[in-house]
C-alpha cells in the first residue's frame, strides 16, 4: 500500500478517536474517498444491497484499507468491539457489507475500535 493511503487511514483513526473516542471501518472509507457518504446514507436506509457495491475501488483494495486499520488499532492498544448494522427505521433489519456476506467478513467490516479504560 502507498505511504500516502496509510497515512489517510493513520489520520482517519487519530481523527475519529480524538472526536468520539472509538474507530469505524465505514468513516474511515468516508475519510478516505473509498465510501460517499451520500452512499452509505442509502446503505443504511437499505436502498442499497451491500456496501461493497458502492465503494470506491476493487476488493483487494478495500481489503488493505481493512487491514491496516486493523494493524493501527492494535499499535494504537484499541479494543475491538463487534457492531450490529441495522436499517434505519424500527426493526431490526441486519445490513450487508459484502457481496458473500459471510460471517467473518461481515465481522471485519463492522467491527468499532475503542479506547480501552
């Protein structure tokens, strides 16, 4: 991966944890132009099927993206804490990342990273 991509995830991860305290997969892809946030808007509203659909770059890449992420939390002693993705709305209408929608993909993609007590 680019020095320069690692560096928009790197500043991505500090952002997020100075602001709200925990990281997010999906506003990191906002952050760094993989993810419209007009799309994921439509993704949570469920208009759109899965997310991988709609971001910017093929699966290898999204999976760098993953990956670093998750290299920098662990670096960073972040806490990984598995989200449910629901549907805006009542219900609770479970939302798809990726195309296969397999467990451990799923996980990896909605997984927070927080700060430890």
């Amino acid at each position: 991966m680019k020095e320069e991509r690692i560096k928009q995830i790197r500043n991505s991860i500090n952002s997020q944890i100075k602001q709200k305290g925990f990281v997010t997969v999906v506003d990191t892809f906002i952050d760094v132009g993989i993810l419209d946030k007009e799309n994921y808007e439509k993704w949570r509203e469920g208009q759109i099927i899965y997310l991988e659909k709609v971001c910017k770059g093929n699966l290898n890449k999204l999976s760098e993206i993953l990956k670093e992420i998750y290299k920098y939390s662990k670096e960073l002693n972040l806490k990984e804490n598995y989200t449910f993705y629901k549907k805006y709305g009542k219900g609770k209408v479970k939302l798809r990342f990726s195309k296969l929608g397999k467990d451990n993909i799923e996980k990896r993609y909605s997984t927070h990273f927080i700060m430890k007590n």
